[in-house]
C-alpha cells in the first residue's frame, strides 16, 4: 500500500515546523527571565562557586573534631654492649618495648568556637554566591536592557524610513505636476538615506549588545539570542523607598556576607582569648617484654601557655579585626543606603519623563505633523517643515523608549542592593 504523496508532504511539514519550534524554544532572550534561569543553570562562575560552598561545608566537622591521636614505640636496650639480645630489634627484646598511646584533648570551649568559625566561613561563602548572583543578574538585566533599546531603535528607524518612502511619493507625485521643486524630492532621499545609516550602526550595536550578553550569561559570543519582546513593568507600590531600604538591611548580600566575617571575626578573637589556657595530653603506656605486657604506666600532659607577650599581640590583633569588621559593614550599610535613594530618584524621574512623552510630547509631535503634512499638500508649508515635525515625533519615540530602558536599568541596580527580585 503506497503513501499518499499529499499525505506524505504534510508529514513532512509538521515534522519540519515541531523541529523549527524547538530550536525556537531552546534559543532564549525573548525575555530577561529566560536569561536569568538559562544563567543560574550554566553560568560556570556560579557553578564554581557552589563547589565552593560545598567545600566550606566540609569543613565544618573537622574543625569540631579532635585532633588525631598519636603512638610511639620506644625499644629500650636493643642494641649495645649491655643489650641483653644483643642487637636485637624486634619487639619485646632487648629490656621491651614501650608502647605510648597519647590523645591530646583541646581546652572547653576551643572545639566549639573553631566550629562556629568554620560554619561562619561557610555562610561568608553563600553570601560571596548571592553577591555574584545579583552582580551577573544585574549585568544580564543592564545587557538586556541595551539590546531591547538598540532594537526598539531599530525597528523605530525602520518604520520611519517606511514613513519617508510614502512622503517621498508625495513629493514626486507633485513635484510631477510642478507643484514643488526636485530639492523636496532630494531631501526627502537624503533623509532616507541618513535612516538607513543610523540603521547599520544600530545593527552593530545590536551585534555588540548579543556578545555581551552571551559573555555575561557564559556562552559562546556568537551564540543565538531571541529578539527581546518587552521590559518588565515593575508596580509602584513596590518601588516604597522606606520599605526598600528595611529589607536591603536585611537581604543584601554584601551586607549578608559581612555580617557573617563579623560573626567569623567575634568567634576568631574568642577562641584567641581561649588560648590563655593550656590543651591537655592523656597518655597510656603499656610495656612488652618478651611475649607478653608486663607493665603499663599513664601520663598527663599540658602546654604552658606563659608567652603572654605573644598572647597579648594575638588578642590585640584579632579585636583589631573584629573592629575593622564592625566598621567595614557600617560601611557598606551607609553605601547601600545612598545607591538606593539614588536609583529610586532617578527611576522616578525617568517615570516622569515617559509620561510627559507619552502623555503630551508625542501626541503633540503627531498632532503637528499631520497638521503639517495637511499644509504641505495643500501647499502652504514648505517640506522642511513637514521633515521638522516627522523629526519631532522620532525624537518624542527615541526619548519614550530611553526613558522606559532607563527605569529598568535602575530597577536592576534597585533589585541588586535589595538582593531579590522585586
């Protein structure tokens, strides 16, 4: 039984649109979200990072744990003139052999404390993750931003170069009928021709603003990135500048990260304080002579902790530390603090200035170049007019557009000191 040609073909077809849908699907930038998750999953700097968090982890167990205990084996007279064997290593000759099984066991409260610093290292770690994490997602936000500019321009010139082509049909058709000079013509060619330079530079930059992004996200540069589709509206009730500063004092990550090297440092300086105070060695020693265990002697052992020139220099040193610590956070607390209320301003002027582009500039701008298109083929304005006003309204688009990559540049610096998404 043959297969129907048409059958066949329309197979094919479907075939051929679910493999093109794919490589579709799998080609991600149509939003910043897909860039986000394509790079919390493949980024290799974050993932070298968790390795390092992983590590961190590790180490918190031993640094509870006590240290490794030590065996010593001494031969007494194996070799000599007064060897009773003569020379004679084995074990048990000679006068024996003295086994001695020591277990050094560290002051209270040192085992503990070296945990709490380990496991303060490991938060550091998590917090030196989210610091990258908001670092490369802002970067991916800002590079997103700058491709979806450089393609709104585009696709804005483009539409305006069609504009220039129907105008240029009017200057022709009355130019023809001796109605305009052939400059009208010209011009509205010069003009189409500049467009179509401002669109081989946008094509560029647009190539440029696709490498950064892969860069970013760690990809090959000349990897495939969808078309961006829009810039995420952020409410404005979430945009509350008190509310925002409370939590960045509790999410930021550079704040996070210093809280716990404060932590570090607090644990660090008291477990140098425990340090006045000696370790303690247990010791067992068994004796063999011949075949047997004739005798067994125990011992204690302590160090003597009487450099207290060099106790004094550690202390000192690590109230140092803590203190530059507590400072460094007050520090990044009070930069964080300024960088908020900066990019809330500047978010909220460049709020402004779209509404009063979209609201008044551009309506104005459209209103006064159909007016003008109106007056030039009725014959009362001159075409320079007529370009005039076709240039006010690219402006008012151009400015509109700028304005609303503006504010989501400064909600991804907003979204970086808060630590979160908003």
């Amino acid at each position: 039984m043959s297969i129907p040609k048409s059958l066949l073909a329309a197979c094919l077809l479907a075939l051929s649109g679910l493999v093109a849908a794919d490589e579709t699907a799998a080609v991600p930038g149509a939003t910043v979200q897909e860039l986000l998750q394509w790079a919390d999953a493949h980024n290799p700097e974050l993932a070298a990072m968790r390795y390092e968090i992983d590590a961190a982890s590790e180490r918190i167990v031993p640094a509870g744990a006590l240290p490794d205990p030590t065996l010593r084996a001494t031969l007494k007279d194996f070799a000599g003139p007064g060897a009773p064997d003569g020379f004679n290593p084995l074990p048990g000759k000679g006068n024996g052999t003295q086994y001695r099984l020591g277990q050094t066991i560290p002051w209270w409260g040192k085992r503990d404390l070296r945990k709490e610093v380990a496991t303060a290292e490991l938060e550091q770690a998590k917090g030196r993750r989210q610091v990258t994490v908001a670092e490369i997602h802002a970067r991916i936000k800002s590079a997103y931003a700058q491709y979806y500019q450089t393609v709104g321009l585009k696709k804005l010139n483009e539409e305006i170069l069609r504009l220039l082509g129907d105008l240029e049909a009017v200057t022709q058709v009355r130019y023809a009928s001796g109605l305009v000079p052939q400059q009208d013509v010209i011009r509205a060619q010069v003009e189409k021709t500049a467009l179509r330079s401002e669109i081989i530079n946008l094509e560029t930059e647009q190539h440029h603003a696709m490498t950064k992004l892969n860069t970013v996200l760690g990809r090959q540069q000349h990897a495939p990135i969808a078309e961006p589709q829009s810039l995420r509206r952020i409410a404005s009730n979430k945009l509350d500048g008190a509310a925002l500063q409370e939590k960045a004092a509790r999410t930021n990550p550079l704040l996070a990260t210093q809280s716990a090297q404060v932590s570090a440092a607090d644990a660090s300086r008291r477990l140098v304080e425990k340090n006045r105070y000696p370790d303690v060695t247990l010791m067992i020693a068994p004796t063999q002579r011949g075949g047997s265990i004739d005798s067994w002697e125990a011992m204690v052992e302590i160090n003597i902790p009487i450099r207290f020139d060099t106790r004094r220099a550690q202390e000192s040193e690590a109230g140092a530390m803590l203190a530059a610590t507590r400072e460094r956070q007050q520090a990044i607390a009070n930069q964080v603090t300024g960088e908020l209320q900066e990019n809330l301003a500047a978010f909220e002027g460049a709020e402004k200035q779209e509404r009063l582009i979209a609201d008044t500039l551009l309506p104005q701008a459209e209103l006064t170049f159909r007016s003008a298109l109106a007056g030039y083929e009725a014959g009362k304005v001159d075409f320079a007019t007529l370009l005039d006003a076709q240039r006010a309204i690219k402006r008012a688009r151009q400015d509109k557009l700028k304005a609303q990559v503006e504010q989501e540049l400064r909600v991804s610096e907003i979204e970086k000191l808060v630590g979160e998404e908003l």
